[in-house]
C-alpha cells in the first residue's frame, strides 16, 4: 500500500483476501502521518533491505514488533493478537464504541457478510445496548411508585 492508493485524502484498494474493493476517507491522523513520510517509495513499510513487504514476511515482521512492544496475544480480549488481523478486529470494535452501524463497519472493513461484523462487535453492542435500555426505563419508569421489600420473617 503507497501513496498510488490516495487520491483526494481517500484510501481506495482491493483487499487480497475477500476481493473486494474499499474506499476509505483518511483519518486525520493516519494523513498527517503519511504526508511526513519520505515519497521516494510506492510502498509506506518496507524490509529492513528497504523492499516491499511480501503477505507472509509482513504478519511476521508485525509479530515481532507486537512482542517487542510487550504486548501479549489475550491483550484486550484477543483484539491485539500476534497477526495484523487484530488490527481489522479492534477496528470494528472501535467503530462499533463510537456507534457506527454494522453496515458502516462493512464499508470499513471490507468484511463481505455482515455476521463477521456482528460476531467482532457483539460484546460492545451488548454493553451499549445495556446502556440504552437501563436509561430508557429510567426515564419511562420516573412516575412509578416505589415499594419497600417486607423484612424477612
């Protein structure tokens, strides 16, 4: 991935596993990262022999960076892991927290079926969804008369 795959601060590519294509506005940080690297390459990470990464060399070039960051595997419920798929895994989750739909973590992601997003972010909705019912009945339940237990015999 290089700086070929922008075109007017939009990340466009066609993910080598599932085919299909994205397109993804860049994040404000993510492009103020990107516009500080050298533009002598067409690929932003490159070996150590300053080459593009092949698939394999890179999972294992980012296992040793998640080990030597002192990460561990189980870290934030598997989200991290030792493979850049973690990576797609807290992205959902992330979107998810900030209340994206399943739909708009899909055009993220790229993921083809919607069951991968869902199985990704189902403890997070679950928490907020937790959230939105207690308030809810909160506030329908305000006029309703509050009884005292009976003290036990």
């Amino acid at each position: 991935m290089g700086r070929q795959h922008i075109k007017n601060d939009i990340l466009s590519i066609r993910q080598q596993k599932t085919g299909t294509a994205v397109s993804i506005p860049l994040h404000p940080y993510l492009k103020g990262t990107l516009d500080v690297l050298p533009q002598n390459n067409l690929t932003y990470l490159l070996t150590q022999y300053e080459k593009p990464f092949q698939p394999e060399s890179f999972t294992n070039w980012f296992r040793v960076c998640v080990r030597e960051a002192g990460l561990r595997e189980d870290l934030a419920s598997g989200d991290v892991g030792l493979s850049p798929h973690g990576l797609r895994k807290a992205c959902s989750r992330r979107l998810a927290q900030a209340g994206c739909t399943p739909h708009q973590i899909k055009a993220i992601t790229g993921h083809k079926k919607l069951d991968e997003i869902v199985r990704y972010t189902e403890a997070v909705d679950q928490m907020r969804l937790a959230h939105e019912a207690m308030n809810a009945i909160a506030k329908h339940g305000a006029g309703t008369k509050t009884v005292k237990p009976n003290s036990l015999v």
